[in-house]
C-alpha cells in the first residue's frame, strides 16, 4: 500500500481528530452552513448542510480561521483548498499564519530564516491543493491562517502538517 508522506503527516483536521469546538473564526458568513468547522481540507459540499468550506462575512484582509491545538504541537507546513461545490468560484490567494505557543499570550507570525514574516501563496483554484512547507518549524497550540488576498468571497478548507 502506497501513503505519501504529506498523507502521514496531517494534523487531523481533515480526518475529524481535530473536534468541531477547536475552530473559531473572525467572522462567518450568513448560516451555520458556512462555520468554520467546515474549514477542513476535502470538505465535501453538502447542500442544505454545508457550503463546502468556511466563509467570511467580512470581505477584508485580517480575516481568519483558527485552531486551538489544546497542546504545544510541532507544526511544520500548511495545505489549502478553495471552497468546494458546483459554481463556487472562491478561495484564498495569499496568507500569513500566526501562531501561540504554551504558556504565551501574544500571537507570533510564521517567519523565514532572515525572520521576514512569510507571505503564503494560497489557491488559483477552487480544488487544487497547495502545500506550504514552514522553513523553520514551530511549536503552537493555537494556530491562525490570516487572509490577504483572495477571489470571489474568502472561502477556504485547510489542513496543517506536523512533519
């Protein structure tokens, strides 16, 4: 049986590990349809259910979409999608994440070697999957993907990678 080592690596947001009450957001648009417990990466599109990913209500740059971890975790590159379902032309195209670590309570931003915040290039599609690997691991119990950019309305799935 063959597994790709990102397929090894996966925190468990897309695998439900990671519980529904570990997400939170900046804002979330109309519905419950839209929470940001849908935010995982493969989120089927379940009309009347779900909208096939997380979406803002705020079309502005700032917005997120956070884990809480429970415990320091090493986390070591992102993977992002756009929102799925017929005629949903959305996602994300660049981001930052930040990050808590235990015992902070300040938000850190992930940081090349020179320690320049890293701008991510997200999605140019709504199902292709981008992977983002972190130059320099770090340690969080709370993560935050911060939107900068993004196509159509800020809509996304997303998984991290802990190797």
């Amino acid at each position: 049986m063959y597994f790709s080592i990102v397929s090894l690596c996966k925190l468990g947001l897309a695998s439900g590990y990671i519980a529904d009450d570990a997400f939170s957001a900046s804002s979330r648009y109309g519905t419950n349809e839209y929470h940001e417990k849908y935010g995982r990466l493969d989120q089927p599109y379940v009309p009347g259910i779900n909208a096939g990913g997380w979406c803002a209500k705020t079309l502005s740059a700032g917005q997120w979409i956070q884990v809480d971890l429970k415990s320091n975790t090493k986390v070591t590159g992102v993977i992002t999608q756009g929102r799925n379902g017929e005629g949903h032309q959305q996602w994300v195209s660049k981001y930052t994440i930040s990050f808590m670590g235990r015992f902070e309570n300040y938000w850190n931003f992930v940081t090349d070697y020179a320690d320049q915040v890293v701008i991510f290039n997200g999605n140019s599609d709504k199902d292709t999957k981008v992977v983002n690997m972190f130059e320099k691991p770090i340690m969080a119990v709370k993560l935050r993907l911060v939107v900068e950019n993004w196509v159509s309305h800020i809509c996304m799935r997303h998984e991290y990678l802990t190797c």
